[in-house]
C-alpha cells in the first residue's frame, strides 16, 4: 500500500515536470547548462588542478579528452604557454564571470528598481532623474567602464561596479516606462482615493508589475556583463592577468592561435556556452511572464 501511495504521488509531479519542459524548452535548456556550469564552478577545487601553476616542461601540450575524468591530469583541455592547466584556468575562470554577471544583474536592477520607481510615480523628480540617466546612456557603456578601472586599482569588485554603471539608466527606463503606465490604471486611483500613502501605493500596487519585465532584463544584464568582463580583460582592462578568467585566457593565448587553437577555443567556447544559456533563459521566462506570449502557447 506504502509503495502504491508513493508511485501516485510521484506520478504527478513527474507528469508536471514534462509538461512544464515541453511548454518551456529554452528554459529548460539553459538551466541545464547553467546548473552543470555553476556546479563546476563550485566544484573546482576538488575537480581541478592549480590554475597558477607554472610548468615549462609541458607548454602547449594538446588536450587529451580520455583524461577529462582522470584526477590530476594537467593535460585534459591541454597546457597553455606557459605550461599551465587549460582545464583548471577555465573551471576557475567561471567562477570570475558568474560571479560578476550575478553581481552586475543584482546591484544594476535593485538600484535601477527604486529609481525608476521614484521617477515613475512622482513627476516633480522624474525630470531631473531622467535627464542624469540621458546623460549617463549618452557614454559608450564600453569606454565608461575602462574610464571608472583606469582612475582605480583593478579588481573584481572595480570590474563590478564599472559594468554595474552603465546598465543602470537602462533598469531606470524600463522600470519608469512600466510605472508611467501602471500608474494611469483605475485600482491606483481606487487606491490613492482611499487615502494610501504613495510608498504603499508604489509598493503594493505597482512593484508587482514590474517585477516579470525586470527579471527578465536580469538575465539579459547578467549576459551583457559576463561579455562586458571577458572584453574588459581580453583589452587588459579588466581584472588583473594573475586572476584567471576567459578573456584573460583569451588575450594572453591569441599569439599562440595557429599553433594551439585549444588555448582559445576551451575558454571561448565556455564563455559562448554560459551567454547562451543565460539568454536562452531570458527568452523562455519573457515568453512565461508576458500574459500575451503565455496565452497563444497554451
């Protein structure tokens, strides 16, 4: 009886899940990738090797793919110039852009949520507020952040916040754009009628609705700003040479292209991997959360 009430309930969520994966592949998909990514990210120091370690004697040594799974080879994805682990540098290289992107994604809508939100709602500040954020967009986000890590030491956190600036008047224009429309409904009305202070109007009433457009700018930001860092790096703006990352990767084998490719081509296609997946999620979740979109898949 016990194994009878189990198999019914184990029934339907299975049942849920394949339905779920059907209406929604691309989320599906680039979840997938992005959890066996995160999970090698984190994993990386029982699973790889020092990704500093110098080692002449094996320089550019091509990869063995029959080692992947093999504890301690230094020669899974191949061995830089220097003689360094390519497995190694990539794993821990992932660890540097996920953490940028998610750092980039959660500051840059967080800040641009509470301004838009202020700009949106109250007019008298929306002017002054929209005309800082025209002129911070008015910038290539590109050339601000190399200005904002050149007047500093280089970093990780350095690298976070000049990517995490220009994409802030972008969160601000969509989170205005949503409230200046959410604002004319009539449950506002109804609800400023009744006496309800505009913060409990602002955030009752119209932060729910800008919360599914705004996630899905997240992912899109998060994309934008793992791509921003590879750039930053591969320029020699970015975080310092010593830290391994997949533009760092990049830069530092581009001389060596033609006589090993795999220097290039593991971190290059990791990073292509990792933005595609991120965006394939971004797709899935705007085609969910639009009630346009969700009511012709049904």
């Amino acid at each position: 009886m016990a194994g009878a009430v189990a198999e019914v309930a184990v029934a339907p969520a299975a049942g849920g899940f394949g339905r779920f994966a059907r209406r929604n592949p691309t989320i599906v998909v680039g979840s997938a990738l992005l959890v066996v990514m995160v999970l090698a990210a984190l994993a990386a120091p029982w699973i790889a090797g020092d990704p500093l370690s110098v080692a002449p004697v094996n320089r550019l040594r091509p990869p063995n793919l029959a080692h992947l799974f093999t504890p301690g080879a230094v020669d899974r994805f191949g061995t830089d110039h220097l003689g360094r682990d390519m497995f190694a540098r990539t794993i821990y290289g992932a660890r540097v852009s996920l953490v940028v992107g998610l750092a980039v994604a959660f500051f840059s809508t967080s800040i641009g949520l509470v301004i838009g939100l202020v700009a949106g709602y109250f007019r008298l500040v929306d002017a002054v507020v929209m005309r800082l954020m025209d002129a911070l967009m008015s910038i290539p986000a590109i050339l601000l952040a190399i200005a904002l890590v050149a007047l500093t030491r280089g970093g990780v956190p350095v690298v976070i916040f000049a990517i995490t600036v220009p994409e802030i008047p972008r969160v601000v224009r969509l989170v205005r754009a949503v409230v200046l429309t959410v604002r004319e409904r009539p449950f506002i009305d109804a609800a400023i009628s009744v006496g309800s202070r505009p913060s409990k109007v602002i955030f009752r009433h119209i932060l729910p609705n800008t919360l599914p457009p705004l996630i899905v700018q997240a992912t899109y930001i998060c994309a934008s700003a793992i791509l921003t860092e590879a750039g930053l790096s591969f320029l020699g703006a970015g975080v310092p040479p010593e830290i391994p990352t997949w533009g760092n990767m990049i830069a530092q084998s581009r001389l060596f292209l033609s006589r090993a490719p795999w220097t290039v081509f593991f971190p290059g296609a990791c990073l292509a991997i990792v933005v595609l997946a991120i965006n394939l999620v971004g797709d899935g979740l705007r085609d969910r959360l639009d009630p346009r979109l969700a009511r012709r898949m049904r």
